[in-house]
C-alpha cells in the first residue's frame, strides 16, 4: 500500500474577474477561458514535463451550456496539454474550486497520484445563475423544512441577516472596506503574483471606406479585476434598494458581483519535488466541508472553519490570513461574529463584494490568492472559506514552506 505524503501547491495563478454579464470575458467562452489559465499554469512550472500531469480536475458550479460537456476535460485539450492527460468536473457550487484542490491533495496524500491540476471556471455571462434548464424535485415543495432547498442566495441571506441581527449600516460599510481593500491592493501591486494577463480577442465590422463589410480583429489585454470601484462610498450604497426582499438589507451594492473568471493550481507530491525539481509554495493541510440548513446557507463557513483547524492540529489564532468568501456582507459578517474571527486577517485585499465572485472559481481563486499572499507576507498559515448553496461551509487550511 503506498504510503502516506504531503501534497504542496508548486504553482497557482488565475485571471483577472470581469463583471458579468457585459465586462470584458462576457464574450469569451468559458472553455477558453479555463484554457488560458491552465497553459498559463503550467508555464509557471517550466522545469515539469506536462506529460507527467496525471490528471486535471475542475470545479465548476453550473456545468452546462458552453462550460458543459466535462468541461475539465475539453479545457486540457485546448491548453494543449497531452492527450494521455485526463480531465474531470466537479461541482459542489461555490466550493467547487476549493473542493476541486482538495480531491487533488487528497490523492496525492494516498499515494495514488503525484502531479494534478486543480483549478475552477465560472462564465456568469453565458450561462445563468440558475442553469439552462433547471428544474426542482416536487418534493422539495411537500415538506416545510425541506424549501430552503429551492430559496434564491439572496433569501437566504436575508434569513440570515435577520437571524444574527445584521444591520443595514453594518453591511454597508462591509461592502465599502471590501472596495476599498481591493483598490488600494492593487494600487501596490498585491495580485501581480497571482494574476495572469489574458489577451481578449475583439472582433469589430468595418462599415466604411475601402475596408466596408471586413472584420477588424485587434487584441485587449485584461490585467486586472474589473470590479472594484473608486466611486462607492456609504451615501451611495444607502441609496440602494433591497433586491431580495420588500424590507429586507441585502442589495446589490452588499452583496457579491456576478463574474467571470478562472483559476489554477499545481499540487504536487514530496517525491514529484525531488523528481523534477519543483519548489513549493505552499503545503495543502485540510480540507472540511459542512452541511447547515439550506436556508441559511451563509452560515456554513461557521462550521466548516473548526472542523478545518481541527484537522490540522492548529489554533483559530495560528492563521494569518483567511479569505472568507464574501457572498454576501450579512453573511460574511455572521460568520466573522460568530467564530470571533480577527476583521484585520479577514480579506486584507478585498473580498467578492468587490473582486467577484465566478461561483465555482472563486475557491481555486482565492486559493491562488492565500499561496501568494502568505510567502508575500512572510506568514505561516491561511484558510480560505466559503459558503455554498443548499446548505454547506467549506474551509481549506494552507501552510507555507
């Protein structure tokens, strides 16, 4: 039987987020997308031979559409990787990308594996939140406890709000440091670690002149995250209606931007270290997923972060850095409450309120996020966390060696 080994993260990027559903990937399609990040990864690791990747494995929270199809899958052909290279999705919604992390290190960690690609993709442009064709069990309608199945996030965000006494203002101000985070994080240069710049093919008709009926192809380069905005400020975000309830909290200024994006991570075994001469980043040491009522959903960060520290042996208070996905400002602020979480380590650059939220990328994201920021900072642990629809809390714990 093998044996038991560490898995590291040797490489981890992703690119930029773009508003969905008119900013700059709305017209990329997401297998593209998820393509150019996966070559992008890999170029990072120029000493490994792609042919010892053993498989790619790909969180997705709406696997259909134009990301359908085993979209892990199709996306490793397209980077160009070799056929012998195998593909997977995977979906548990937000997590999906974290979940997708863990499954890699997991099977490192027993030996089945040395060298997979983790990662995550989400067009929130091309396919809606809700999927193409979405239909609901009818017995999920049958019995009481069982309709939060069926809530809208932002419901359930309003349940929660309401539930841990959440105020408006609190949220508010919340959404407002999240900007203001993000902002001044790239005014110093804080995602050039991990961002990978994608060139964005534009196709435009010529209507006149010599040129009439041609089709002028030019290129943008996408550098950096297009959500964060320098003109918020909490008059402007009071000024927002509830979107999810006549009088509820919860708006579209305090709650995650819908995006585009994707992201990548090379998770590799101590033997593929030593084999091909890679250097790590970072140790993946646990993983916890949680199941909470579906109708507060956003609490499930709640259960999933002990349970993560737990696994690996730490204090709440080792960490240095936790992103917690911030799907909503409520809920985020709940959980932060609840589990007396330092608001100084929480999202130092900026969470999803205004960095996006590409549902099953996000956690390959912000994955790639704590790597980097931790060797950055020169810090020893960091967890991402989120929430997930139906019901869940998950929360990976990362090291940095």
């Amino acid at each position: 039987m093998p044996e038991l080994q560490d898995a590291y993260i040797v490489a981890a990027t992703r690119t930029p987020v773009g508003k969905a559903p008119r900013g700059m990937f709305s017209r990329t399609r997401p297998d593209d997308l998820l393509a150019a990040v996966l070559r992008g990864l890999v170029a990072r690791a120029p000493a490994l031979d792609p042919q010892a990747v053993e498989d790619v494995i790909v969180g997705c929270a709406i696997p259909e559409g134009p990301q359908g199809l085993n979209v892990g899958r199709i996306a490793t052909l397209l980077a160009g990787l070799p056929v012998s290279v195998p593909g997977v999705t995977v979906n548990r919604f937000c997590a999906s990308g974290l979940t997708a992390v863990a499954m890699a290190a997991a099977r490192i960690r027993t030996g089945e594996a040395d060298i997979i690609i983790a990662a995550g993709i989400e067009s929130m442009s091309q396919v809606p939140v809700m999927g193409v064709n979405t239909s609901f069990s009818p017995a999920i309608f049958e019995r009481d406890e069982n309709l939060g199945i069926a809530f809208g996030m932002g419901l359930t965000a309003e349940q929660v709000a309401r539930r841990w006494q959440v105020s408006r203002e609190d949220q508010d101000a919340f959404a407002l440091q999240s900007h203001q985070r993000a902002l001044a994080a790239r005014e110093k240069g804080e995602f050039a670690d991990e961002i990978l710049p994608v060139d964005i093919p534009l196709r435009t008709p010529i209507l006149e002149g010599g040129r009439a009926g041609e089709i002028d192809v030019s290129v943008r380069r996408a550098e950096h995250d297009e959500g964060p905005r320098s003109d918020t400020s909490l008059e402007a975000l009071a000024r927002l209606r509830p979107v999810f309830a006549a009088k509820g909290s919860v708006t579209a200024g305090n709650s995650s931007q819908t995006s585009d994006g994707a992201g990548a991570l090379l998770v590799v075994s101590e033997r593929a270290l030593r084999d091909h001469g890679l250097t790590p980043l970072a140790r993946f040491v646990s993983f916890s997923v949680k199941g909470v009522a579906p109708e507060i959903m956003g609490i499930g960060p709640r259960e999933a972060i002990p349970h993560a520290l737990a696994l690996a042996g730490l204090r709440q208070g080792q960490l240095g850095w936790i992103e917690l996905n911030e799907a909503f400002a409520a809920q985020a602020l709940a959980v932060m409450r609840e589990l007396d979480l330092d608001p100084a380590i929480v999202n130092p650059l900026g969470g999803a309120i205004a960095l996006g939220h590409p549902l099953g990328a996000t956690g390959a994201i912000r994955a790639a996020t704590v790597v980097h920021a931790l060797r950055r900072h020169k810090l020893d642990y960091g967890m991402v966390t989120m929430c997930v629809g139906t019901g869940m809390g998950a929360a990976g714990v990362f090291q940095r060696v």
